[in-house]
C-alpha cells in the first residue's frame, strides 16, 4: 500500500468551495459529522421567523433527538455563536416533543470562542464541531472532530414523580403478554434484591425499592415488544455487554449518552432464551445503582 501525504486545506480561501458545498456533502451523508449513524436530514436552508436560514436540520431515526447545524468557513466569531443558538431555542420552542441539541461546525473553534461556548454548556445542550478539509493528490477529504460534546443530564429528578397510574393502563395500552416481560425481568432482579417492586406511571413502568421511587430500571411495553432502559455508564464492560446480546441476537438500540440510558428491545420469548445474558445487564445496572 502507497504513504500519500495529505494536506490540509482552509476551504474559507479556496473560491472553489463554500458553506453550501459543505452543506451537500453533509446532507449526502450525515453520519460524517460523527453524531451517529442513525442520522437523517430533515431540512436544509430551514427559514426562521427571524429572517434567517438554519444550515441544516439533523434528526436522529432512532432516539427522534434533532440538531440544528450551523456552519461557517473560518473562525468562528460571535454571530455564528448567536446564530446557532436562536436557531436551536426557535426550534426547540417549535417541536418541544423533541429534544433539540445546537451544533457549530467551523474549520478554526479558537481557544476564546471555545472558553465561550464551554460557558453555556450545561445551560443549553451544545456541540462544538472542527472541519478539517484535507487534500490527497487530487482528491479532498473532510474530517470533522468533536472539540465539545454536549453535556450528559443528571438523572431526572422528574422521573422519580411522575403521574401514577395501573397495570390496567399498560395493559390496555400496550398488551398483557408485553407487561408481563416486565414482570418476567422483575423476577430477575428480585434474586439481586427482593425489595424491588414495579411502579406503574404513565409514561412507563418503573421500580421502587422498599416502596421508593428508584428507576435505575425503566419498562415501557409496546403492542409488539418492550423497550429495556437501563441507567449505565459507558464503559468497557457495558460494551463487553453489548457485543454478547448482540451476538444473541438481541435488538440493541442506540445508547441514550445525554440521559445515560442503555437500551434494549425485547420481544415475548427473548427473556426465556436470553436470561443469562440479561442477567448479567441487569446485575450490572442494579450494582451501578448501589454505587450511586
């Protein structure tokens, strides 16, 4: 195989190239941005009621989580910062079924700028973006690096108090064989510790321990199956986890990195084939649960 020595490039003086170049590649592929691989575009040049236009809007398939992206050749400098900001709290205050997280992409994020938009971080859910474009031979390559990655959210002191319901509720709104999978995981963790019990909300099924609201664990049933959260994070064993239950044949979905959350979705029979490597995960978020 042939060494090429790449060189980098600074789009912002090649005439050649432009944000909306930028834009098309991006569009082509979201993936590239490094936001995962679940990305689709929704929009480009999306108006505002402000008069401008949002870059591109970037929805996640599988967790429905969207990013408002703005991108600018150069430095980044104080309107690009402001920018993406409005855009991100018109959106958000648009869909507010959706969690909405502002995105900067710039060849050059300077130090200052960076020490800025570290600043609103954890006020205002904010990823930090550097494109780098890089030529080889005849041929360009852009390499986008994360240089501030949205900050994860604590546990939601809300999701200990949510408005209260039945089994009846789940039963209806999803199916009985679908709840009983979580009846079915209860007795899993029950080995672990038999003060553990299921809390029905209207938002999902959840756990008390001796009677109190601790959902390390969250059930939600569907018509077809059950959606396993489980509060983990990330580490080399949770993907030593993950590598065995998806070699099983599990569904593993996206991990929750914002809130935290581990995700699996099972199907009526998955407990009974898979119990042992299902143990070994719920073992592991009741043991995380202790610690914390």
């Amino acid at each position: 195989m042939k060494y090429v020595k790449p060189q980098r490039i600074w789009l912002k003086s090649r005439p050649e190239f432009s944000e909306r170049w930028v834009q098309e590649r991006i569009a082509e592929d979201p993936s590239i941005l490094g936001l995962g691989d679940e990305l689709v575009l929704r929009d480009r040049e999306r108006s505002q009621p402000s008069g401008g236009r949002l870059d591109l809007l970037l929805q996640d398939s599988e967790t429905n989580q969207r990013y408002e992206v703005e991108i600018q050749l150069g430095a980044t400098d104080e309107s690009h910062i402001i920018r993406t900001i409005e855009y991100w709290d018109i959106e958000r205050k648009r869909y507010p079924q959706y969690d909405h997280c502002a995105v900067i992409v710039a060849e050059d994020i300077t130090s200052r700028f960076l020490n800025v938009i570290s600043l609103f971080n954890g006020f205002i859910p904010l990823i930090a973006i550097q494109l780098s474009a890089v030529q080889i031979e005849e041929k360009i390559a852009l390499v986008f690096s994360k240089v501030l990655d949205e900050l994860p959210l604590g546990p939601d002191e809300d999701a200990d108090i949510p408005p209260p319901t039945d089994r009846a509720y789940w039963e209806a709104r999803a199916a009985k064989a679908t709840v009983a999978l979580a009846d079915q995981l209860l007795a899993i963790l029950r080995t672990l510790d038999p003060s553990l019990s299921l809390k029905y909300n209207k938002q999902f099924i959840g756990l008390a321990r001796n009677n109190q609201p601790d959902n390390f664990i969250i059930f939600q049933p569907r018509k077809e199956g059950l959606r396993l959260q489980l509060r983990l994070q990330p580490s080399e064993e949770l993907e030593k986890q993950r590598k065995q239950l998806d070699e099983a044949g599990v569904e593993v979905l996206d991990y929750d990195k914002r809130r935290r959350w581990f995700r699996v979705r099972l199907s009526p029979g998955d407990i009974k084939v898979h119990e042992a490597q299902l143990k070994e995960l719920l073992e592991l978020a009741y043991k995380s649960s202790v610690v914390d």
